[in-house]
C-alpha cells in the first residue's frame, strides 16, 4: 500500500516512509492512497480468531511488499500479550472493551503495533527516535510499549506537573532506552516544540525523528484491526444494520473506522461521540473549522479543541461526501449525560463505563431509540473505569475491579530532564544521555 499526503495526492511513500518520516515535507498527514480488500480474509475468520491472528492475516495484505507473513506474525505475537473484548449487551447493544492492555487505554493497541513494527522495519542495524507530546496516559503507554526495543529511543515530553507509572530502570541514563523530560510549560508547549523538532530538518535527520501520536500513519492503521476483530466477533448473531458509537476527540478512532470500511467492514454506520468540545458537530454542519480553546469535562482525554487529525477527517470527506454525510452521525454529550448513562449501563447490564465509554453509550441508546430501528452498535470502551475509580464508585455504588499493574500507574517518577521549551534545550537534553 503506498500513502499519499493530505495535501497533494501526487507525494507517494511506503509503508515503511510514513512510518520512519511520520510527515511529509508539505506539512500535511499521510493517508492511504489506494484501496485493500481484506473481505476474502477476516470474512472467513471465526469467534475462536485470536487478536493476534487477525493481525498476522491482515497486515501483510494490507502492508504488501513492506511486510511479508512471517514478519507479521512477529510483528503481532511480540505487539499482543492482550486482546480486545466484545460484550453482549442485548440484541442491539454490544461494548467493545479497549481497555485490555497494559495501561489500561485503547492507545495501547495501536502503540504497541507501532513499536513491533519500527522494530522489525529497522532491522538489521537502523535507528530512530520517537518524539510523543503527553498529558500522561499516552507517555505511559509509548514507554511500555517502546521499552528495551532494539534501534529505537522513545522521548517522551510532558508540561510541568507530575509523571506517574514509568519504571526508572527504563531511562536512557540507567541504561534503558526512555527518555522522559518535563517542559516548563503546557501541552501546547510541548506539541509546538515538537512541531519546531520535525521543522528542523537536520535535527530530525541527525535522529532519525519520528512520532508515536497518531500523526503517525503506523499508529492510525492498526487501529483498524480492532474495528474488524468487533465484526468477526459479532457477525455469526448479527441482524439489520451494523453502527460503532466511537467516543471521539482527536478522531483517531474515528478515521480508522472510516479505513476499516474502505477496506470491507460490512459497517452500515459511524456515530461520533462527542463531549461539550463539539468539533464534528460543527465540521458536519457545513461550519468552517476553527480551533477553540476546549472547555474542561469529565471526559477529558475527549477535551480537543483543534483535533489532530481533522484533516484526515476533512480529506476523507471530500474524497466520499455522500459516505459521510449518510454513513456518520454526530451526538453531543454533556456531562449531566455522561453521568446518566455511567450509571444506567451498571443497572442496567452491570458493566462499568468509564466517562469516554459512557459518552459513546449514550450516543449509542440515543440511535438506537430514533434514527434506527433494526441495527446494532457496538460502543467503543476506550479507558479502564478503574482508572476513573472514585467518580465510578460514586456513580455506581460499586468500585470497579482494578489490578496491581494499573494501580502501579499511580506511582510518581522523576523526569531525566528539566528543559523550557527551546529546541536548542531538547537537543542539548538528548545529546547529554545518548
């Protein structure tokens, strides 16, 4: 499969390109630039499919000529210790827990493929650095992932505040290969250091840079795998049509679903769940896009006021504008709402929701009671509700079941480096441990 840029279809790379370089040169984002059946595979696949069977089958179709099966088996098998589970609800309600990996998070499912991958692409004797913009979460899951993989260093940047749920034995100076540094600043401080990063093309050049965010093509794809993995899971008791309620904030989930679609999911449909932070809703209505400063909720990892990956989102729409006007829905959640529907899904169906999951089943049971009548959806479950213990408990009455891993997440580490957010401060910082 070759990928093109968002913006200019004539620039044309490689799997292995998208994945090393993450950007290309106009400044756009890469995307898929032609069309892979994979309905002749996961269609015959079965319920007793593992994850990592799925993906050994898949990635090599779809990756053709970049990744054989072998290498896609190794690719899956050293990614995947953990799978996605799909929870029957009813006969129009099904949860599809992404929270299954090691830091708790969908992240982990398309991180942990990335890092396999860039290994394997590396081999024999490659190197590059992977530059990653977090709040928290997202620089847990790269560091477990990214840890003691051969050719790679995984910097991870974050604002001033605390880290918790790394292992110093991992850090660049104890001999590992992480590399966490504290910006003083904000997020957006670090996201535009590491725009300046990737600008500066000696400096990503000299570190072979690349990024583990989902600006990177190689942690967007694998996220179409779990999209197929809810359907050969389902389809044996499926009936009328077939819709995911996707909690949506940088529209990661989003896009791959769309991909997954392209590329033969017999999906009828697409919700996207938004919290206060509206963006799709405004982007569906026909309103021009302009970035806003989002406004704080309870599901906050959603809290995206100018979404990574909008313009994917805004290519995809141009390129099929009947698709997304009659295939995708938009729902808007307010907190009250997340609330509400945390607690109705433990009376209910006695699961736990987090409050992103809780936002796509609201969006969901609104569907379902008026626009269709016949149909399924499955509602993505992005983060672990015992990573929201306290709010669930209240909510629910009932605390949810947690586990030592996820309770180590808790613990506070000391960054490597404490930096502002100068590019000459980053280089300086790197080159003091490598």
């Amino acid at each position: 499969m070759e990928f093109s840029s968002t913006r200019s279809k004539e620039l044309k790379v490689g799997f292995r390109d998208a994945v090393l370089h993450c950007l290309p040169p106009d400044g756009g984002l890469y995307v898929p630039a032609s069309l892979v059946d994979l309905r002749p595979f996961f269609l015959y696949m079965d319920s007793e499919t593992t994850y990592p069977e799925l993906v050994a089958t898949v990635a090599p179709v779809l990756l053709q000529g970049e990744l054989n099966p072998i290498s896609a088996a190794r690719v899956a098998e050293s990614a995947f210790s953990f799978e996605p589970e799909l929870k029957r609800l009813d006969h129009n309600l099904s949860v599809l827990e992404l929270h299954n990996g090691p830091t708790g998070v969908f992240k982990d499912f398309g991180i942990a493929f990335l890092a396999a991958v860039m290994e394997e692409l590396l081999k024999p004797s490659g190197h590059a650095m992977t530059l990653t913009a977090t709040t928290g979460r997202t620089g847990v899951s790269v560091a477990h992932a990214f840890k003691g993989r051969t050719g790679i260093t995984a910097v991870i940047l974050y604002p001033e505040g605390h880290v918790r749920g790394l292992d110093p034995a991992t850090f660049v100076n104890n001999g590992g290969n992480i590399l966490p540094i504290q910006i003083q600043g904000t997020f957006d401080d670090c996201q535009r250091l590491i725009r300046d990063a990737f600008e500066d093309r000696p400096f990503a050049e000299r570190y072979g840079l690349t990024s583990a965010n989902t600006i990177n093509v190689g942690r967007l794809l694998p996220q179409v795998f779990y999209f197929l993995y809810a359907f050969i899971k389902i389809k044996k008791d499926l009936h009328g049509d077939l819709l995911f309620s996707v909690p949506s904030g940088n529209f990661g989930n989003l896009i791959a679903g769309l991909y997954a679609w392209k590329f033969g999911l017999p999906a009828n449909g697409f919700i996207a769940a938004m919290n206060s932070n509206d963006t799709f809703g405004d982007f569906f209505r026909g309103q021009s896009f302009v970035p806003h400063t989002p406004v704080r909720t309870l599901s906050h990892s959603m809290d995206v006021g100018n979404p990574s990956n909008y313009e994917r989102l805004a290519a995809f729409y141009n390129e099929a504008p009947a698709v997304m006007k009659h295939m995708v829905y938009s729902e808007k959640v307010d907190d009250e709402a997340t609330l509400a529907a945390m607690e109705r899904a433990w009376k209910r169906y006695g699961i736990h929701l987090d409050p992103h999951g809780a936002v796509g089943f609201a969006a969901a049971e609104r569907l379902l009671a008026g626009d269709i009548e016949d149909g399924h959806v499955v509602v993505l479950s992005t983060g672990h509700p015992a990573k929201y213990s306290e709010l669930v408990t209240k909510v629910t009455g009932k605390a949810p079941i947690t586990s030592d891993t996820l309770q180590n997440l808790q613990k506070e580490v000391a960054p490597v480096a404490v930096i502002p957010a100068r590019l000459d401060a980053l280089e300086s910082a790197i080159a003091g441990v490598l």
